[in-house]
C-alpha cells in the first residue's frame, strides 16, 4: 500500500501488515488529513509522553464554533473541560488528580462486580450455534459497566449511542448538535442521580469517564476477540493462550499540537503542527509490555488502564473455562467512525 487514505487507514484490514512492515518508517506529512503521520512503534512510543506536544484543544474550538454560528455547545463544553486527556499545564495536573481519585474509589466498587456481569452477559459463549458478539454481548454489558462507574441507571441510559465520537473533529454541525443533545441529557441524568446541589467536578468526571469508556471499551474488545479468535480457529476456547494485554486496541491514534518546534529523522515539526499518533503500532509488538503502550505513557497515561485490564481479565478467564470452538463467521467494521476502531458486527459460531 503506497497511499493510504489516513482518514479510514484505522479500519482498513490492510493496517496490521503495515505497521509489521513499516516498523522503522519516519514520521511524514498526510496532507488529506493535514496531520503528521506517526506509524513507528519506536516514534510513537518516544512521541505519546513528549513535552514538546499538548492535546488538541477541544473545548476552545466548541467555544469558537459557539460563538462563529450561535450554537449553545456548552454540554460538550463542559465535558471537554473535565477530561483530563483534553488538559493541559496545570488544568491537567488537577484535573488528571481528581480522575485518578475518582477511579480508584470507582474500582474496587466495579471489580467486585466483574465476575457477575460477565458471566451474566457471556453465557450464550457456552451455547453451540451462530452468536452476533457487538450488539447482543459487547455492548451491553460496557454499557452496564459504564452505568455503574458513572452511577446512572441501566434503563436510563438506553438511549446514549456513539457518545465517544465528540472527539471526531470531521463531525458537521448537525451531528456537532446532536452531540450536544446527548452530552446534556447525560449530564441531567447523572445530575438527578446525584442531587442539584451535587459538585461540578463530581458530575464532570462521572460524565468524562462515560465517554471515555463507551467505544474504546466497546472496540478494545471487539476487535480482540475479532482477532483471537480468527488466529485459534479450531481450538476450543479453554485451550487458547489469552494475553494479559488486549491484543489489539480502539482506540488507533491520539492526536497533539506542536507547541515546541522540534526535528525527528528527517520531519521538522514546527509549532501549531498536528501530529497523529498511531497507537495500533504497538498491535504488532510481541510482548504484553510493549502493547501496554496503547494505554499511552507519561502524564497522559491512560489512567483508566487497571479497570480496563480488570474487565479484559475477567473477560478471558470467563472464556477459557469453555470447552466449545468458536470461529468468525463475519465481520463488519463501523464504517462511520472516523475516531475508533470498532466493530460494527462480529458473527462467531459456537460448535464443540
């Protein structure tokens, strides 16, 4: 593959070649997505914990969108403004000191429930015949976890769909909008759960983290079992060697400005530049310590990794007391997704 459209190159199949092939290719300048390109595992490691980098500026450019076409964007306003990975300087330090706290107290409440919900929602695994994973499992059961990190009921936050694509900048201002409506009936529903007199930061951070785990949760997931199970086809379930790291991850890129204009090889990055980088290299690394880096590193480590990893874990050693074979029949990538990799559907069939 010699041009790959990079808006799409984290859903094309043909990616996981590239990142084995091209593991030692300089970073170089895309101009249909008018970004840096970063496809290295060695950059990209080097790149992620950069001080010479910051995170895009998310709620700044709502507040401008705001103001350019007098929409109200103050629900994805305020969201922004309480994900720490949207932070920078000291805005960041605080408010990445408040998430750490706040899901440290939310993960021995979720790991204590880890062994119910997935058994709960993993039991059609034990039944032979065709199961669809995303919609009847995958789903359901992030979004029940998601309830109980952000403390929203179950029922009450049916209607919540691809919350996590705030982050797409491609997004017109209809769908912007649409965002916007369901980032705010978000923020009621944990504002009613909590009280009226609840603290800002308490609902900005139930909030954050709902967004936060919805689709890179979701495609984590999909896309490791996707990829498991179509590299043990034949084995029983019980015999494969589950890794402790998920093999494969949602979320492909992280996205910096320049701040600080500096040279890597032969790509001179200068100040305001973006940069995107590929956190699908690591997909090709062998060891669980390398791919520990789609969690990211430094100040902007993901800090939701430990309860990712208790749902992973719980997850695979559900799986690996079953005794039936499992084979991919389909699978469909989410093709409206210019963020996340995600399933749109995984179709396996259980037989003994």
């Amino acid at each position: 593959m010699d041009s790959p459209n990079f808006l799409t190159f984290h859903r094309d199949e043909a990616r996981h070649d590239f990142f084995s092939d091209h593991r030692d290719r300089p970073p170089f300048f895309d101009p249909r997505t008018r970004t840096w390109i970063v496809t290295s595992a060695s950059d990209c490691r080097q790149l992620i914990s950069s001080d010479k980098l910051r995170p895009a500026t998310y709620a700044d450019d709502y507040r401008a969108l705001g103001q350019r076409f007098n929409i109200d964007f103050s629900a994805l306003v305020f969201a922004f403004d309480h994900i720490p990975l949207c932070q920078h300087g000291d805005p960041h330090a605080r408010s990445r000191r408040l998430a750490s706290e706040f899901l440290a107290a939310r993960r021995t409440v979720v790991a204590a429930q880890i062994p119910d919900i997935t058994a709960r929602h993993l039991s059609a695994f034990k039944r032979t015949g065709k199961l669809e994973v995303m919609n009847d499992i995958i789903e359901p059961m992030i979004r029940e976890y998601l309830c109980l990190i952000s403390g929203v009921e179950i029922g009450a936050a049916q209607s919540i769909g691809h919350i996590s694509s705030i982050f797409d900048r491609s997004s017109g201002l209809n769908k912007r909008q649409a965002m916007e409506s369901e980032i705010a009936a978000l923020r009621e529903l944990i504002v009613s759960r909590l009280g009226r007199h609840a603290p800002e930061d308490e609902v900005g951070l139930r909030l954050a983290f709902f967004i936060l785990g919805m689709d890179p949760l979701r495609g984590t997931l999909g896309e490791s079992l996707h990829k498991l199970i179509e590299a043990n086809a034949g084995l029983r379930l019980a015999d494969i060697n589950y890794p402790a790291f998920p093999p494969q991850t949602g979320v492909p890129f992280i996205e910096r400005l320049v701040i600080t204009p500096f040279n890597s090889g032969t790509a001179a990055f200068n100040s305001g530049d973006r940069v995107r980088i590929f956190l699908q290299s690591f997909s090709s690394e062998q060891s669980d310590l390398s791919r520990a880096n789609f969690f990211g590193a430094g100040t902007h480590a993901c800090l939701g990794r430990p309860l990712s990893l208790d749902i992973w874990q719980g997850l695979t050693a559900f799986l690996s007391e079953i005794q039936l074979r499992a084979s991919v029949l389909s699978y469909t990538p989410r093709t409206s997704d210019y963020v996340f990799t995600c399933p749109e559907k995984l179709v396996l069939e259980l037989h003994s």
